[in-house]
C-alpha cells in the first residue's frame, strides 16, 4: 500500500504560497471595487446593477476568502505532520543503524 501513496511536503509548500497568493489577489481585488461607486458609471439602470453586483461580490469574495483560509489551514497542519513523520522515520532509521553498527561491532 505504501508504494502507491507518496506526499512531497515541498509541493504542500507551493500548494500554501499558491492559496494565500489567492487570499492576497481576494482583498486585492475587493479593495480596488470598493472606490468605485456606482453612480460613476452612467445611467440609474447600470448604477443599480453595480451596486448589486458590489453587494454579492464582497459576500461571495468573502465566502471564498473563508474557504481558501480553511483549506490553507488544513494544507499547513497536514504539511506539519508529514513533516514531523518523516522525521520520526529518519531519526527511528539512524538509530536502527547505530544499533547495528553497535550489535556488529561487539561480536568481532
């Protein structure tokens, strides 16, 4: 089972910098609308489209923003313990070999 799943934590990482890059673009985005004001943009009509559309864009981007953040958190706390197992292995394999290296050398 173990030859067919394989985490690479520094994909994680770049997965990380990738999802706050979307936070960044989010707040980005939603402070570049939030200066434009619908009655700089022509008729009655399209002022109270926009002014609609400004309404669902801050829920929604606000609601993705929440999502991304949940996700990222997950990304890091599963990175974190990947990286902590790979650790454990590591230092478990270094003693395993002192072990043997110790046992070999005590019977010659």
């Amino acid at each position: 089972m173990g030859d067919h799943f394989k985490t690479d934590t520094d994909q994680l990482g770049q997965f990380l910098k990738i999802l706050e890059g979307c936070v960044r673009d989010l707040n980005e985005a939603r402070a570049a609308l939030a200066h434009v004001r619908a009655d700089q943009i022509g008729t009655k009509r399209l002022d109270e489209a926009c002014d609609g559309f400004q309404e669902r864009w801050k829920y929604g981007s606000e609601q993705t923003k929440e999502m991304v953040e949940a996700v990222s958190e997950g990304v890091k706390s599963n990175k974190k313990a990947y990286e902590e197992v790979e650790d454990a292995l590591e230092e478990a394999f270094k003693k395993m070999a002192e072990q043997e290296t110790s046992r070999q050398g005590g019977t010659n």
